[in-house]
C-alpha cells in the first residue's frame, strides 16, 4: 500500500472541502473524530457480525469494502491535521473474533481523541488495518478502493454534497 499517495489524496480532498465550505480556521478534529466512529459502526453494521439475533447475511463485500474506506478516508485527515503520517504496515494479522477487533478499534479512536498523540495515532491506523485484513481485504485492494472512493467524494463536491 502507498501510503503517501493515499496522504496526498487526501490532502487534497481535506483542502478541498476546507476552501468550499469555508472551513480553513476552524478545528475539525472533534467533527472527524464522531465521522470516523460513524464510519465504524456503519461498517460493522454492513458486516452484522454482532447481530445475534438475526440470521441475514452480511453485504456484500463490495459494500464492506466501500464502507471500511469510508473510515480509512477519517483516518488519513486526521493523521493530516495532526501532522502524522503512519507508516507501518502491521505484519500480522488480527487473532481476536470480528466484534472485539471493532471493540478495539472503537477504544484505539477514543484514545488517540483523547491524546492527540502519534502512538495512539500509530495504533488506531494498526488496528484500523488489523479490522480490514480480517475482513479479508488485501493492501492493494483496500488502496484501489480508497482511490475510487476518493473520486467519488471529489464528484460529491462538484455537485454541492
């Protein structure tokens, strides 16, 4: 995954809403912060993996995918704003069942919120990736997803979203 591509994208994006709404001298770390776990409830809802009392299916992996890049687009703008750029990529995969790995990512968020620090940021972009490798999505895949995603969010912006 080429993370500084996906930072410049971003960046781009970020500085893109910021001039069309007016937005360049207000704080949105708090505003990013809720988006981001929005995101995430949006894509464990996708998933249903704590829906214990239904028996529906999952979406499909499409709309996963899509949802889970909704999140990561959080991620990169808030690594920007506090001017951190991750730059691991976590080596292992993630051994805790799918609702604490969520559970986890949830209270990496609500840290890194907390202390604005680039550990906690380090972690939430760790744990952010664990989720995804668990959900069975590769590197290349997720970076392919960002990118037409991120098309999608600048189309968004030509038409007033």
């Amino acid at each position: 995954m080429d993370l500084s591509s996906l930072y410049s994208l971003q960046r781009q994006l970020d500085e893109r809403i910021e001039a069309q709404h007016g937005l360049q001298e207000e704080d949105l770390f708090d505003k990013k912060i809720l988006a981001l776990l929005v995101e995430i409830g949006e894509l464990a809802n996708e998933t249903r993996c704590f829906k214990f009392w239904s028996v529906k299916p999952p979406s499909p992996r499409e709309k996963v995918l899509e949802e889970y890049v909704d999140g990561l687009h959080f991620i990169l703008s808030l690594g920007l704003e506090c001017d951190f750029l991750y730059s691991e990529i976590p080596p292992q995969l993630a051994t805790l069942p799918l609702v604490e790995q969520f559970l986890v990512v949830f209270r990496a968020a609500d840290e890194f919120r907390k202390t604005k620090s680039r550990q906690s940021y380090n972690r939430l972009f760790t744990e952010y990736l664990l989720l995804g490798g668990q959900l069975g999505f590769s590197m290349e895949e997720i970076e392919k997803a960002y990118k037409q995603k991120n098309q999608v969010n600048h189309e968004r912006q030509n038409q007033n979203y």
